[in-house]
RNA sequence: GGCCCCAUCGUCUAAUGGUUAGGACGGCUUUCUUUCAAGAAGCAAAUAGGAGUUCAAUUCUCCUUGGGGCUGCCA
C-alpha cells in the first residue's frame, strides 16, 4: 500500500516551529518511502481562521522547500463528509445527543476532582438519534453530540506508536466525549478522523501533545468501521525553560526568521533537532536517504538559537556571490550594490543576513567619530601622522601589483615606524569606520585604489 | 487532582551488558592578527536517586524523584 501521509496546520497563526518540524519529518518519510506528502488546512474553527494565515502558511512550507502533492485541502469545505459521518453514529446508535449544561457538566468535573477520579462527563441522559433536526444547520442550545461508550467496560485501548512503541489507555477514562456542536460542526478529533480516513492517510505522524487524543480517535474509527493508520508521536520542540514552545516565548513562526536564516539552514536545524544523522550539515536529499521514522527520539528538544546561528553561518559561508546577493534580496529586500569581491569578506564572518549592515562600509562610505582614528597606544595627531605616510605609499603603489606586495611594503614601512598597530589602525578606521573589520588591505583591494584614497583623505581631513 | 509521555555534559546528542562515556553548538584558554564576529590548537563539562537481575548496568526491570503534555461544546 503506498504511503500516504498529511500535516494539518490550523490557519489560526503563522506556520509555527513545531509545525514546521512535524511538517519536515512527514516530507522526509513520504520522500524516504516513494509516498505522498499531503496539506490539509484545518480551519473549522471559523472564528479564529483567516485567509492571511492560511496563506502565510503556505508561503512558509514552499519557502522551506517542502512541497507536497496533490490539491491543499480545507476542513472547511468538507462539512458534508462529517455530517454524513456523523447520521451514520446517530442511526447506528453509537452517538447520542447530551442536553446537559456547561454548569452541570463544570460541577461534575469539580466534584470529580475532589474525589481525585479522573474528569470526564458520564452522560445519564441519551438522547437517540431524530431528537435533533437533522436538517437544521442552527445549534440548539447546550446540545452537543458524543460517542457512546460502554462505561463499564475495562477495555484498554493499545497502540503501537512508531516512535514510542506500545501505549495504552483505559476506555473508561474517557468518559463519553464529545464529537459535534450539531451536524454541520464536527468537533477537531471527530473532522480530524473523518478526514484522514478519506484521504487515506496511512501514517499519523504528529507533535506528542495528541497522544491524548489517539484512543479517542481509534475509537471513532472503530465506531465508522474503518482502520486506523499507524501513528507516530513526534517529541515537542522545547522553549529554554523546558516548556512546549509557544507564543508566548516568542520568535517561534517560521517567517520571523526569514531575514535572517536560510531555509536550508531552518530545514537543517529543525531536523537535526529531534534525529541524529551522519554529520551536522547536510542537504534535504542526504537527509531523506538517512532518516528512519523509528529512530526520531522521544525526548523534546531546546530550541538552541546559538546552534541554529551556527548552521546558517556555515551555509552562508558556502554561497556564491550571486547566490549570496539573491538570498540577501529575497531575505531582506534590499538590492545593494554590493560587488562579488567584496562578498566572500562578508560571508565568511556573517552568522544572520540582516547583520550584512554591518558590512556597509564595502558598498558605502562609512560615519564615524574621528577620534577613533587614535591608535590606542599612540596620540591622535601622531596616528593622522602616520595615516598620512601611509597615503602617500598607497598613492605610489601599484595595485596590480596585488594585495601582498602592499601588504609586504606596508609591513616594511611598520617596522621602520616600530609599531604595526600605529600604521593600520587608522588605515582600518578610515576604509571601514570600524573598530573591528577583515584586513584593512583585503578592503581596500575590494575598494580599489581611487575609493581607498578617497576615504584616506577624508580622515586626514583633505576633503569634506 | 486524573491520564499519558520523557530522563547522558549548559544545549543538541553518540555508544555498548565490560570504553579514559564519543561528537557538535556554546563557554574558556592558547595561537594567528592592527582589531574581530573568521581560521587553527586545546581545556572544562554528563549517565537524577534507590533497589533488583548479572561476574559486570549508563545500558535490562521496578520504585522514587524531576520535567513535560493532555485534561474544551479549541485545533
């Protein structure tokens, strides 16, 4: 049977972190498998959903390069299938619909709690099937429809969970749980069942916060008459205090990270974060011969800024010039003028896109207080002293000579001035502004001679 | 409170019934350097606790502890 697999964001917020990595691992088993990678939108909740969301969404999985196959589904446009679904548990008698009120229902949990017993709601009056007007699409009040289970029953329900191996919960415990607001609004873990059947999703694969919601599940499709698929509980991605990742924390939508990070990065990080493969870079093909859905780990896993730096700048380090500029481009918009000499200065040392400001100084004249021109081991009238000698060698130097013939007549002239830092640092302030730069002389290769006097001037104060 | 999941350096993790418990990020030190966010070399840093099985347990079992998730007429 070919593999079918789905991940199911709602449009309630941005393509999340989480989402992102459940989204990857489900990619990376339906590739690994010769099997299809599916998008469902799930938006019945009709309040919190929107279209921008939804859209932004999208965005995010093709950004990261995990695109899936066939036609985005949407929960919204399948309430037809649920009502259907949900007539054949009424006719069937295995739901019925509870009147009870959300104060009775509260009580009883409270009550439920102090006698330390599981909280679940014990429906005492089941009303069967036609009470409800099956044609209307208007809620009654305080009516809500719920699977009937044997109460009494000490069947437990096992799975074998890919990732976890054997879980098992007691049908008991569950109480009679709720599956709709009314026909026309199936309830998440009624619609997600209904759903994944129709769609033939062999293998759930998904964050760990649903174990819970998979003996319920199971027992829905054993109400429908239908198999479940195989499921795989994913570990939850951590905050820095050992919590699930949420809002709260911040940073965790896919797209704040877009002007800083390369989706490969993203990709790279977010899947070596709860899998272990063969080396810490490596590409979404490498990953897809590697990765084995078993042997995700079951721990949750700190999301680690500091790590994620770290492979992006690994990446950065291995574009092109071309490539360097367009990733700049679609990350942060801008278009500068910035020449390929001067890239690999910059990539070599850059960890997050938008930092490349700090770099300004290759593609623009650089601001600065002139008091840093003083060398810290001299005076300020000294250091233009020497700044000045220094123009004047770089005026009679010949650049095609190349980079090491200035750097051996600059090291020349250090020693007769006795003090390395006296004849570059100031040279490095005027050509970059900074008190921290690449080679003074690699920049002003990548300046060209007319702009290094030009800025060497300006800081001796010839030109204003 | 109830149910469920999890447990190796600060973080991500490797390993096997017997190893000096390995790697990566980060940190620190040294080196290179005019400086540094780059490079190079190196250092520190972990098997939560208690029983049991065993010649031998970090590894298998149980308990405890700790952390997390769920506990909606949200998804």
């Amino acid at each position: 049977m070919k593999i079918r697999v789905r991940t199911a964001p709602s449009p309630t917020g941005h393509l999340h972190i989480g989402n992102a990595q459940s989204a990857l691992y489900n990619w990376l088993f339906a590739r690994k498998n010769g099997g299809e990678f599916h998008l469902r939108i799930e938006d019945t909740d009709k309040v919190r959903s929107t279209k921008e969301y939804e859209r932004s969404i999208l965005y995010a999985l093709e950004w990261l390069g995990l695109n899936w196959d066939g036609e985005v589904v949407r929960q919204s446009q399948r309430g037809i299938k649920h009502r259907k679904a949900l007539e054949q548990l009424i006719m069937e008698g295995k739901a019925f619909w509870c009147n009870h009120t959300k104060e009775e229902l509260e009580a009883e949990r409270k009550k439920q709690e102090a006698k330390k017993e599981p909280p679940r709601h014990i429906c005492s009056h089941r009303h069967n099937t036609m009470h409800y007007p099956a044609s209307s699409t208007q809620r009654i009040k305080d009516w809500t429809l719920r699977l009937a289970l044997d109460q009494n029953s000490e069947r437990k329900i096992v799975f074998d969970d890919i990732i976890r191996g054997q879980i098992e919960f007691s049908v008991r415990l569950l109480g009679d749980f709720s599956i709709a607001r009314s026909l026309d609004n199936a309830l998440y873990n009624f619609a997600v069942v209904v759903d994944d059947s129709d769609m033939e999703i062999t293998h759930v694969i998904r964050g760990e916060d649903h174990i819970s919601n998979t003996p319920k599940q199971i027992l829905i499709y054993e109400a429908l008459g239908k198999t479940p698929p195989q499921f795989a509980h994913l570990p939850l991605i951590l905050a820095s205090d050992r919590s699930k990742l949420s809002k709260r924390h911040g940073g965790t939508a896919v797209v704040d990270y877009k002007k800083d990070y390369l989706p490969e990065a993203i990709v790279n990080f977010l899947g070596g974060l709860s899998y272990t493969f063969s080396k810490d870079i490596l590409t979404k093909e490498e990953m897809i011969d590697e990765f084995e859905l078993s042997k995700v780990h079951k721990s949750g896993a700190v999301f680690d800024l500091k790590k994620l730096n770290w492979i992006n700048s690994q990446y950065i380090k291995k574009l092109s010039p071309e490539k360097f500029k367009k990733a700049l481009q679609q990350a942060t918009g801008r278009l500068d003028d910035i020449l390929d000499a001067a890239v690999p200065l910059i990539t070599e040392r850059l960890e997050k896109l938008s930092d490349v400001e700090n770099f300004s100084y290759l593609w623009k004249e650089p601001k600065y207080n002139e008091k840093l021109l003083k060398w810290k081991k001299s005076n300020f009238n000294t250091s233009l002293d020497i700044l000045a000698e220094v123009e004047k060698i770089i005026d009679d130097f010949d650049f095609e000579k190349g980079k090491d013939e200035l750097r051996k007549v600059l090291d020349e002239f250090s020693g007769k001035v006795g003090d390395r830092g006296l004849v570059y640092w100031p040279l490095r302030v005027a050509l970059t502004g900074k008190d921290k730069s690449p080679d003074p002389i690699d920049i002003a290769y990548v300046l060209k001679k007319e702009e290094t006097l030009k800025r060497v001037k300006f800081a001796l104060g010839k030109i204003w």
